[in-house]
C-alpha cells in the first residue's frame, strides 16, 4: 500500500455477503480505475460482521491482486452501526463513505457526495426522498410508508431537517467527523438518525444530495422488526442527548 495516506476510504460493513460482494468490489475497482481521486488513491475496508459464510475468504482473495483493499473484522455479529463506526475510526483517507454491500446507490453517485465536500460541506447523505424520479426499483408499499412515518420521527425526536436519514450511502470529511463515530452508541440498524444527529451537535455542515437509487429484494432489514428497534433507538438518541453522553469538545 502507498505511505502516502488514500485520498478516499470506501467503508463496506458485510454480513454474510458472499454473493453480492464480489460484484460490489468489481464495480468499485473498475469505476475508480478509471476515476483518480488524489495522489493516494483510495482503500476499501470490508468490515465483516461475523459472517457465517465465505465473506472473509472472498476479502482476502481479492486482497492479493488489489493492495487498496483490507478485511476489517468485528470478531463476532455485531451490527450494521457497529461495523459502519468500526470502519470509520480504521479509515485512513481524508474522505470516507460507508456504502451497502449491494450498492443499492451504484458507486458512481458518489460523485455528488464528494461534489458536496468539496463545495464546503463536512457531511454528504445520499437521499431518496427529494428526487424520487431517481429510484430504479422501489421498495414495497409498506416499506415506504414506514419510512415515511420514521422519518417524521426522526424530526419530531431529533429536530433533523432530513428528508432521509436511512440511505446506506453517506460521505464525511473524515478527521472532521471523527468524533461522531467516537460518539455513537447504536450498534445496529437505527444508527443514522444518531450519526446524523451528532454531526449537526458538533456543527458539521451536512448536505442532502438526491442519488439514484434501487431497492434490493436480498435486504436484510425486516420491516416489522427493526422499525420497532430503530423507533425506540430514535428515544435512545433523545436520552443519551439528555444524559449528557454527547459532549461537545470546546476549543
């Protein structure tokens, strides 16, 4: 790997992953071939979450013929929130994105998100809500309703002006956002609303880009299940708020 520290870090948290990673990681190597992004190019950190499966084997395969890549492992099943935090404090690049295994946003649209950095902005969040044209496969109707109402809770718990906080595609100016992940607690699928809110306690700029987006019937969240989890993980954020457990650092 260059000593010289990776312009961009491509965080992918996976969990029993064996079937989809391998395009993930095609398409990623094959966008940024051609795509230069600084003198130290970019990492890909696969954070595997305990899998069951080949994930691992597949990371360390691939790792032999792409030095960018690295196999980060919780050790046990941890969460989506842990491993996407994990990876985050393991990044080294100036910029860092966290994407799904899926890439239900295709890595192309992460040029948008590192358009918004570099206009000014600390934090960029893919959105599906505010250009709906953009969605190539949409979730079922009872999914988009309860994000709908989940989103409205975010707003009334948290006070987030965000349209989405649950696309797995987001971008931080990494050193900035540091203590964000530092910070967090949530482990697992309701961690968003948290990293989000975090970021705008600390007075990071955060920007809402629409990208375009597709829903993937292999998706691991369970509608019923973990919107209860994530809806009491909403009055979680409101009480460590309170706690006092989100300090802000003070020059």
């Amino acid at each position: 790997m260059s000593q010289t520290a990776p312009e961009l870090s491509i965080v992918i948290p996976a969990y029993n992953e064996e079937k989809r990673l391998g395009r993930a990681l095609t398409r990623i190597r094959d966008y940024f071939a051609n795509r230069p992004v600084g003198p130290g190019g970019i990492e890909i950190l696969v954070v595997d979450d305990g899998s069951t499966d080949g994930t691992a084997k597949i990371v360390q395969d691939w790792a032999g013929q792409m030095p960018s890549l690295r196999l980060v492992a919780n050790g046990e099943n941890r969460g989506k929130g842990y491993s996407v935090r994990h990876g985050m404090l393991e990044a080294r690049g100036r910029i860092a994105i966290f994407t799904d295994a899926d890439l239900s946003s295709p890595i192309e649209e992460s040029e948008k998100l590192l358009a918004a950095i570099e206009a000014g902005n600390d934090v960029a969040i893919g959105s599906r809500a505010i250009d709906r044209s953009l969605i190539a496969v949409h979730q079922s109707r009872l999914r988009e309703i309860a994000g709908i109402i989940f989103n409205g809770l975010v707003r009334l718990f948290t006070g987030l002006p965000i349209h989405d906080t649950q696309c797995g595609f987001k971008a931080f100016v990494r050193e900035r956002c540091k203590i964000v992940f530092e910070q967090q607690r949530i482990e697992r699928f309701g961690f968003d609303p948290e990293v989000l809110f975090l970021a705008r306690r600390h007075g990071l700029r955060t920007a809402e880009v629409p990208v375009r987006w597709a829903h993937d019937p292999a998706t691991k969240v369970h509608v019923f299940r973990d919107s209860l989890l994530m809806f009491g993980d909403l009055a979680y954020i409101r009480w460590n708020w309170l706690l006092g457990r989100y300090p802000v650092k003070r020059p």
